[in-house]
C-alpha cells in the first residue's frame, strides 16, 4: 500500500512540476517582451545653433557645420541619403558609399545619382558619422533653389533619419 501510496506521490509531484514549468514557459513569452523592430527610436541632442521646423533641421544659406550626439546608441552608419534640389530628387545607398571605409565622408553625385570619394571643390554638402556622431558640412547654397537633405540612419534594428533645408542665398537676402 505504501508503494502505492509513494507512486501516485511521484505522479502528483511530476505532474505539479510540469504545470510549473508550462506556465513559467507561457509567461516567458508574453507580449511584453521585446521583439524584432520594437527598439527605442534613436534619439538625438541638437546643437542650440541649429533651429528645426516641422521635420527640418535649417541650415543657414550661407553655409554651416552641424554636430549632432546620438545619445542613446553608441554607434550608428548611413543607410541612404536624399538629396532634392528644386524639383529633382537624388537617392544613394549606403552600399554605394559604405564600402571598407566605414566612416569616409559620403557625397552624393547629383548627376549620376551615386556617392562617390569626396572632391572637397565640387560638392554642396558632405556628412560623416563618427561613432555617436553626425558631422553634416554645408556649402552656400548659390542654386538659386532650396535644397533638402535627408539623411536615413541606423543603428542595429533602430532606425531614425534627419531632414535639412538650406534655402538659397537669394532668398535669404543675400
């Protein structure tokens, strides 16, 4: 009797022991969990000389230099760049300019449509990420249109983009 006894005591533990398990197992996997595509958008602290409207960063139709600290990632890389002048829209691709120069600066070719080694004479802006840092450089814009610049970063499965507007010197008063 006792050998019965110790048997279904064996059963009843086993099986507590399995619903334990089952429902620590079920718990795991809640929705509250993080998932694929779910991380914190990256976040940015902006120089007090750079003024946003809308979605914009503006840059000066002069010309300016801009630092921006990412500050919740440690690193991040260029995954395209969009350039629009007036009506005319121009994409790269970070495989075009990323090559084994991870951190060259990137230029966009407005003609061709890809980066290419940067010719400090010949372009209007040029960008670099440089660990948690994004240093975008602007020419004057003596287009006599306004030029947008958007850049399209990542960082892991984080994605964010930053947008500059230069207006032209004309416009500007200048």
């Amino acid at each position: 009797m006792k050998q019965l006894q110790l048997a279904a005591a064996r059963h009843i533990a086993t099986a507590a022991l399995m619903c334990l398990v089952i429902t620590s197992m079920m718990v795991s996997c809640s929705n509250d969990d993080v998932v694929d595509g779910d991380w914190d958008p990256m976040k940015w602290e902006v120089p007090a000389n750079v003024t946003k409207v809308g979605d914009n960063y503006q840059v000066a139709a002069a010309g300016d230099s801009v630092v921006f600290a990412c500050t919740n990632y440690g690193g991040f890389w260029f995954n395209r760049a969009e350039y629009t002048l007036g009506d005319s829209l121009h994409t790269a691709y970070g495989w075009q300019y990323s090559n084994d120069e991870h951190h060259k600066w990137l230029e966009l070719d407005e003609k061709n449509q890809t980066a290419t080694p940067v010719n400090e004479d010949s372009i209007s802006w040029k960008a670099k990420d440089k660990g948690n840092l994004l240093i975008a450089v602007f020419k004057p814009n003596d287009t006599g249109m306004e030029k947008t610049l958007t850049l399209y970063i990542e960082s892991g499965d984080a994605f964010g983009l930053i947008s500059f507007v230069q207006p032209p010197l004309q416009a500007a008063g200048k």
